[in-house]
C-alpha cells in the first residue's frame, strides 16, 4: 500500500489484515517503488495523486518491473481521468476515496482473478 497519508495506510493496514494480507506501506512512490523490487508483491495499492512519483508513475514502473503483478489505484473525488489513465496502462482497477468497503473487496477479487489467470497462461 502506497500512500501518502498516514491515517489511509493505517486504514488500509487493518482492512487488508482482516483479509489475511501480509501488508507492506510505503509512505511515498519512491519508498513503494523501493519495496516492491524487494518484496515482489502480486498485489499493489498506490493512491494516485502524491508528492514526487505519483500512482500513474509508479503503476507504469510496476508494470515494467512485473507485467503481472496487479495495481489497484485509489483516487481522489473529481479524479475520473486519471482513473481512466491507470486503466489504459493495465491497472486491475480503481476505488475512490473514501474507500468502501464493498469496493475494496470487488477490486481485490479482480486483482486476484487477473492472477489467476495470468498463472493459466
């Protein structure tokens, strides 16, 4: 989970552990960036608008480092168009702020279906 507010990542760090998620934060795109070439996470959420590398940048390093691994990007009120960028550069799919959980759960399936499927191929 990239962010770079504190009270999201800690938001985010409880939900996705209720999940059963191992949660890894990184409080901005170059700390994200950082992790993931560590860490390898399939699973990766990064809030779109931060200082620095944005969530379009680091969706579009993500994609270059793993072509399979699956961005969720989370977006601001009033974000539309950049959703729709981060759906052109293969994001598995997006939620708004403030996060619902019913959204949550829809854009984790798809994340873990477009998994599933990639390990078919």
């Amino acid at each position: 989970m990239i962010d770079d507010e504190k009270p999201t990542l800690s938001m985010f760090r409880l939900f996705l552990g209720a999940y059963g998620y191992t949660v890894l934060t990184a409080k901005n795109g170059k700390e994200g960036l950082e992790t993931f070439k560590k860490e390898k996470p399939p699973i990766v959420l990064t809030d779109i608008k931060m200082p620095g590398i944005d969530g379009l940048a680091v969706l579009q390093q993500i994609k270059a480092i793993d072509p399979k691994a699956e961005v969720i990007v989370i977006t601001g009120h009033g974000d539309t168009d950049l959703a729709k960028q981060a759906l052109d550069v293969d994001a598995a799919d997006f939620i708004n702020k403030p996060i619902k959980r019913e959204a949550l759960d829809a854009a984790l399936k798809r994340a873990e279906d477009r998994l599933q499927s990639a390990d078919k191929t």
